[in-house]
C-alpha cells in the first residue's frame, strides 16, 4: 500500500519497533502489493498470465558492453565499514543513447574466516525501500556471522529510490495533507476530495521526473541488477529478496536463468495475478493477521477492544466503531506540526502494526490511550514510521517510488470511482475492518501521469539453479498462496513454508528457517520442496 492505495509495506515490508531489522524489512514490504495496480480480478487462468517472462540473450549486446565494463570507484561513505560507489545503467534499454540512470551501491567487505563465496545483494521490498539503508542499518550487520564472514553484502537502490535518482512528488507539508485524506468516502464531495488528492499526488511526480518515470519498472531494475552483478566481478547473481524483493529476483531470474546462482525470496508474490486482485488478497492478508492480533489482544488486560474470551469479529466491529468515530471527531496527537489523528492515520497505524506480531504490545497501548484518553500520539508515531516520516516533517521518497513502480508495472485496478463502488462488497468480505479504506486506496493508478508498461506474467526461469521460496502461513502483506504460486512457477522453485506470523521469515525467530536458508547460501544446499518450519 504504499501510496495510500493500499496499506503497507510486498510487497510492505517500517518502524514500529525502529525499522532495523526483520521489522524494516517487513514494513517496507508492504509497500509492495496492496499498492499495486492491475485491472482485473482474474489470476493466473486469464490469457495475459499464460505468458511467460522471456529470457534475454546470454551474450551482452554491443550497445550494453560499455556499462558491463564498468569498475566501480569504492569510496568511504560516513558508515563504518562499508563502502559506496555508483554504477551506471541506461535509463530507456531500448534506447542505450537516451542518458543514462546512476544507482547507489554500498558493500561491506566480507569478514571472514572462511573461503569468499563472492557478493550477496540484499533487497527489502517495497518496491520503494531502501536497499542501501537496509544493508546499513541491519543486512551488514545483523545477518548471521557466519553468512557475512563468507559473503560481501552488497545493495543497490533500485532506480528512482532513495539514493538512486530518487522519484520525488510532496514536499513535507503537502505530504502529510494527502496522508490525512479521508479514504473512506461518504458523499460525492468526499469522494472528489479523494481523487483531487489522487491527481495532485500524480501531477507532482510527473513534474519532478517526466523521463525517469516512464523507466522505473521492475523489468528495468532488475536487468539494471546484472549490470551491478558484472561490475562487482561475479558470474552469477547471489540475492535475497524480500516482499517485493521477491518480485524483483523473481524477474531477474527469469530475463536471466543461467545466471541465477542462489537466490532467496522470502515473503513472495505471485507475477500472474492483476492488481485488484493483488489488492483483495492482501486485504484478506491483513484481516487474517488482525484475527491473530484480536486473538491474542483479549488476553491482555490493556486491549481497549474486548474482553477476554471476545471473538475476532467484535474486536473487529469495536475497532471499525473507533474508526468512525475518528473519521466523525479526529484525536488530538501532541503533533508539532498541528496534526489530529484521522481516521486514514489511525487506519495506517494499526496496519503497520499488523507486520511484525513484536508490535502488538505497542499498537494495544496506542489504542488504549487513543480510546480512553484521547490521546491519538501513539497511533500518530506507528503510522509516520509506515510512511518514514522524521520529526522534522521530511518523507524518504518511499511512497513517491512505490507509486511511480507499481503503476508501471501493472494496468490499474479501478479506472474510475464507480468501480471501486462496485468492487467495495468484496473488498469488506474480504476484510470488514480494512476493506472500505484498502478498496479506495487501491484507485490511485488510475491519475497515473505514465501509462503502464507490464502486464501479469508468469515467471518460469527454466535452467536457473534452485531458487528457494519462503511463505509464512499468516503473512499480511504477501499472503502464503502467493508463495505457493510462484515456487509453482519456477523450474527450479522449491518452497519453504514458515507457520507463524508476521511478514517475511528469515532472520524473524525461527531457528529452522534460518538454518535452512544458510544451509543453502553457504554450501548451496536447497531444501526439499515443501518443507515446513515453525
């Protein structure tokens, strides 16, 4: 959801314990898939997902060799012990002679002891997060010991992202009124409101990168992944993705089979479904995590939203009740900036929550001071941590870049407000809580300055080695079936499942997932297909 199309962090993916970590990863997730577009409910039995992503040629053409060529020029950069550099990528593949895109890489040198098994790239979804701050704040340096001793973790910010020619569309101020607007709609003037806001969000980006945005799809950063993978000297591609990170290695593998070394995607999404359809099931993913949250919340006497022994659907009808009474009444928030807590705050404050079960405590206290003392802070500090947010009022251009990928890479889910209407009964089935608010968030693509180029597909990648892919059972942002779906796809898939909670599962608690899946980075062993973790 990241552009308030759709609630956060695959696709997504930010900062309810401090967006290091498992937690960063799975918040910029979420970015990924409720944000996506795509025009229609069908899966992967509709004409266009039959086709399957084509591989390119093995031999690196005429016109890319000078960018194959490249030697990075490793410099310091303010962060102990790693080192950045710029490569760069054409910006149109097509058109090698229209300029050029320049992508931040930032390494940090393997450690030892033990033999260098070449780069390990990391990703953290969104699409939109930041790689090179995800290897800095957490990969570099919070993945096993064992792992970094042997690999140099590497990141790339894809393009139009953070360090890489970011996309940018708001300034603070603007920003922060286009996050309050009322997704919810209850008159034609509200629902006007909502596609100003829309307008106005896409009028901003394609002012700020006319050219950028019409080559900021995943196909791109991915082909752009192996121009980094030649320049740092190594002949395959070693990579985990996460949310999101999952779509983009996915697609390398398949523009790129035989250079797949070993690949980890982890928290995954399905390439032939549409974006509504992307949408509906992430809505249902997020309903699904918040029966866990209602469930275990009863259990403590600080849940403001039942009583111990309260089923899930009246923790649910009391947190629907809270929502509008927010959307009626918004809460003072102590906020600097004057801000109140909304109804569409509020509602992307619980979501973010719903990514990592270790901030459920947090989420019950910001609910109890927001139900019973009027006091909205807390659930005003959970959603700017899903919107990256700082104190001072600035944005990272997460939502800017989500936005300007998935309404590239996908035709959009509605086109006009009388097809959210109609799509609202299935998208409150899926979720009563969220469905109204992520039913509305997903229209966004539809104002989109750039016409989409992607199209669903599915991604076969035949001769890639084995590519491991991780599902969580309860997993809000990328639901279990998507990984299903795409180790299905993959000659080589063999799917690793984790029954837990929370978005994505390596480096999350689970002793056997990661055993597993450094098992295979480090000696290259790939699990049987199937197997399952708790």
């Amino acid at each position: 959801m990241h552009t308030r199309r759709t609630h956060r962090r695959s696709r997504t993916v930010f900062s309810v314990r401090s967006r290091t970590g498992a937690t960063f990863l799975a918040l910029a997730a979420l970015v990924v898939s409720a944000c996506s577009s795509g025009s229609s409910t069908s899966s992967a039995s509709s004409p266009a997902a039959q086709a399957a992503l084509a591989a390119l040629p093995e031999t690196t053409s005429s016109a890319l060799a000078r960018y194959y060529g490249q030697k990075p020029g490793w410099h310091s950069c303010g962060v102990p012990g790693f080192e950045c550099a710029t490569v760069r990528a054409p910006l149109d593949y097509a058109r090698t002679d229209a300029g050029d895109v320049r992508l931040a890489v930032a390494r940090k040198k393997a450690t030892g002891p033990g033999k260098r098994l070449g780069s390990l790239l990391v990703n953290p979804g969104g699409p939109g997060g930041s790689a090179v701050g995800y290897l800095q704040t957490y990969a570099g340096i919070g993945y096993p010991q064992e792992v970094r001793a042997r690999y140099d973790m590497v990141a790339v910010d894809p393009r139009g992202v953070a360090r890489s020619e970011p996309v940018e569309c708001l300034d603070g101020p603007a920003m922060d009124v286009y996050t309050q607007t009322d997704v919810t709609p209850d008159d034609r003037t509200e629902v006007d409101g909502l596609v100003k806001a829309y307008q106005g969000f896409a009028e901003g980006c394609g002012a700020d990168a006319p050219e950028l945005l019409r080559h900021v799809s995943t196909v791109e950063a991915a082909r752009d992944m192996d121009i980094v993978r030649a320049a740092l000297g190594d002949q395959k591609l070693t990579y985990v993705g996460a949310s999101y990170g999952t779509l983009l290695g996915a697609t390398y593998a398949g523009l790129f089979p035989k250079r797949v070394g070993r690949l980890v995607l982890d928290g995954a999404m399905d390439p032939t479904l549409p974006a509504r359809r992307l949408n509906l099931d992430q809505t249902a993913g997020f309903d699904t995590a918040f029966k866990a949250f209602a469930t275990d919340c009863v259990r403590h006497k600080d849940c403001s939203l039942g009583g111990r022994g309260a089923k899930p659907a009246q923790v649910g009808r009391n947190l629907k009740a809270f929502f509008d009474r927010v959307d009626a009444n918004p809460l003072p928030a102590g906020d600097a900036a004057g801000r109140r807590l909304t109804e569409s705050l509020a509602t992307t404050g619980v979501i973010a929550a719903m990514y990592d079960e270790a901030a459920w405590p947090q989420l019950r206290e910001a609910l109890t001071a927001a139900m019973k003392e009027n006091d909205g802070a807390g659930l005003l500090v959970l959603s700017d941590g899903y919107y990256e947010r700082d104190a001072d009022g600035r944005y990272s251009n997460l939502m800017y870049a989500n936005a300007a990928v998935n309404c590239l890479d996908l035709p959009p889910s509605f086109d006009t407000p009388d097809d959210v209407r109609k799509s609202l009964p299935a998208f409150e089935k899926a979720s009563p809580v969220f469905g109204e608010s992520l039913g509305w968030a997903a229209l966004n693509c539809a104002y989109w300055p750039v016409g989409p180029t992607g199209e669903p597909r599915r991604i076969e990648a035949k001769g890639a080695a084995p590519i491991v892919v991780v599902g969580t059972t309860r997993d809000p942002a990328t639901p279990y079936h998507w990984a299903r779906g795409l180790s299905s796809q993959l000659s080589s898939g063999r799917l690793l499942t984790y029954d837990g909670d929370g978005h994505t599962a390596y480096g999350r608690g689970s002793a056997c997932i990661d055993r597993t899946i450094n098992e295979y980075l480090l000696r290259g062993t790939a699990p049987a297909d199937g197997k399952r973790c708790s």
